[in-house]
C-alpha cells in the first residue's frame, strides 16, 4: 500500500520511467495578468508542477521552482526573455519536493528565498518519504541538495516590488506548510497545492477539514480571481468548487463506507465505481483514488501520521 502511494511522485520524480517519444514539454507559459506568468507543466512532464513569476518595477518574483533543474533553468531564461530586473524572491507554496528542487538555480542568480517556516523544517526530512522506505544514496543528495529559504514566516510576508504587491499569506490544508500568493493589482492567485485543477490530489499530508475551510476562504475573498493551480491548468471560481466538491464527496463516501464495516481495500472496491463515474476523467485517478480513499480513512478515524510528526 505505501508503495501505491509513492509510485505516483516517483513515476513523476524519474525521469527516465516514461518513453522518450511521449515527453510533453516541460511546461507551458501563460500571461494570466500583465507581467504575471504562470508556467503550466502538463500530467508526465518531468518538470512535475506548475510554477509562475511575476515582474514588477524593480524585479522579479519566481513562485515555485519545479522538481527539475532543466526545467528551472529554463524558467530563468524565459524571465530574461521579458526582462532583465534582478530575481529578488521565490516564494515556495509548500515543503513538496516538486516545487523546491529548482530554489538553487534562482538562488544562485540573487533571489532570496521565502516560505512558511515548516517548509524550512521539512524540507530536508519529509521529502524523503517520496522514495520509499530505503532512499538511495542519490535520493538523499537530491533531498538534501535543496536550498531552504533563508527568510521565513508564520502567518504570512509581504512583498513589493517596487509598488507592486505580492500578498503571501499561509493556509491549512495540503501539507501544513502551504501558502498562496495573491497578486492584487492582478487578480491573481497562486493557490499551490492548497487547489489541483480537474486532477485527484496528493493527500499524503493533508487535513481535508481544514483544507475545505481553505478553499471557502479562497472562493469567498477572491470570487472573480484568476486561480494558478499546483496541478492542473489555470483555474478560475468554478473549477475551485469543482475541486472542493471532490473533497467534499470523498470525505462523504470515505465516513459512509468506514460506517458499513469496511476497511482498507475493502472499502476501496467498495467505493471505487461511485468515484470512476463522477471523476474517472480527471487526471491521476487511477493514482490517486486508492491512497485518497485510504489517507482519508486514516484521517476521519484519527490515525493518520502527518509532517513533524503530528497525527490528524
Ligand atoms: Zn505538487
């Protein structure tokens, strides 16, 4: 079962697992408001997440930094292609290691790197889980190789470039690590992995409790906003809810079939046809579905492990 659950970052992490005549590009850049970029990684790329940057009057902030140095390098030399103000910051969503392998090529061209303090924490420890029980030498020294922010926050940071604003507040819900950022001028946000577009999500760490509390948070202050997912395409209201509902359902039908009896894969064959009708289209399901149901499980009957060691 743990297995399971990793093989979906692995097949994401290894580059080499997929046939080389299918590679998808590393990602896609869309200008979602003036100066605001986000770079959308398509499902297999090796690039493994969405990122994003934004160009104000006196530099450039970088969000995320892809689990690729390839595909980072290349974010940087798309920035240059718009401007040549100095990388001040990367701000990094959550603690996962597909958002934080590329920090070392933005650091080392300036940037200052910004996150909630347990991405600091964890940054180093958690990821290892992704491969397995018994970490490669190799393995270890991509964990470790990862440059940590060096400037970190509680509740939230802002940042300007020149008088433009970057609102970066922290939220509940996919790792206990996560933040968005809101570009106001823009009607922008960043959500991280706190949203996946039309994709099962990694549940791995989450609190699906509060992460619902999250997205209201979201929908409710920024209605008409346009949403750069974690995963997925650029997302907008509807999508968000879209999303919430599948969390929604799965909170419902995990405590239903969890009332009946059933447990483990049990209660995976048993809830598994309710979900393959309502969101068998949606990327990574057949990933996702069983460590959904399961983490879920953990979680509604207070056994599930999460990032520093707490229990949900
Ligand atoms: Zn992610």
């Amino acid at each position: 079962m743990r297995l399971k659950v990793l093989l979906p970052v692995l097949l994401i992490v290894l580059a080499g697992v997929r046939p080389a005549a299918a590679a998808p590009p590393l990602f896609t850049l869309h200008e979602v408001g003036p100066g605001v970029w986000a770079a959308i990684s398509p499902d297999g790329s090796k690039a493994g997440a969405n990122t994003g940057f934004v160009i104000g009057e006196d530099g450039v902030a970088v969000i995320d930094s892809f689990q690729n140095v390839d595909a980072a390098r290349e974010l940087l030399a798309d920035i240059r292609q718009r401007t040549s103000l100095p990388i001040r910051f990367v701000v990094n969503t959550h603690y996962h290691l597909d958002h934080m392998i590329g920090n070392g090529v933005f650091a080392a061209a300036g940037a200052v790197i910004v996150a909630h303090r347990n991405v600091r924490a964890w940054a180093h420890t958690e990821n290892l889980k992704f491969f397995g029980p018994s970490p490669t030498a190799a393995n270890r020294a991509l964990v470790n190789g990862i440059v940590l922010p060096s400037l970190t926050y509680d509740d939230g940071v802002d940042l300007y470039l020149g008088n433009r604003e970057l609102i970066v507040r922290h939220m509940l819900g996919h790792t206990g690590s996560d933040s968005v950022v809101v570009i106001p001028d823009a009607h922008v946000v960043f959500t991280g992995d706190l949203l996946w577009d039309r994709h099962l999500p990694n549940l791995i760490d989450a609190s699906t409790k509060p992460l619902l509390r999250s997205l209201d948070a979201l929908a409710t202050q920024y209605p008409s906003a346009t949403f750069v997912p974690g995963h997925g395409n650029v997302a907008h209201l509807p999508d968000l809810q879209a999303f919430r509902g599948y969390l929604a359902f799965l909170r419902a039908q995990v405590a239903d079939g969890l009332a009946t009896g059933k447990r483990g894969q049990a209660l995976v064959d048993a809830l598994a046809p309710a979900f393959r009708s309502q969101y068998g289209t949606w990327g990574f399901f057949e990933h996702f579905l069983t460590p959904n149901i399961l983490q879920t499980a953990a979680e509604l009957q207070g056994k599930k492990r999460l990032p520093g060691g707490r229990v949900n």
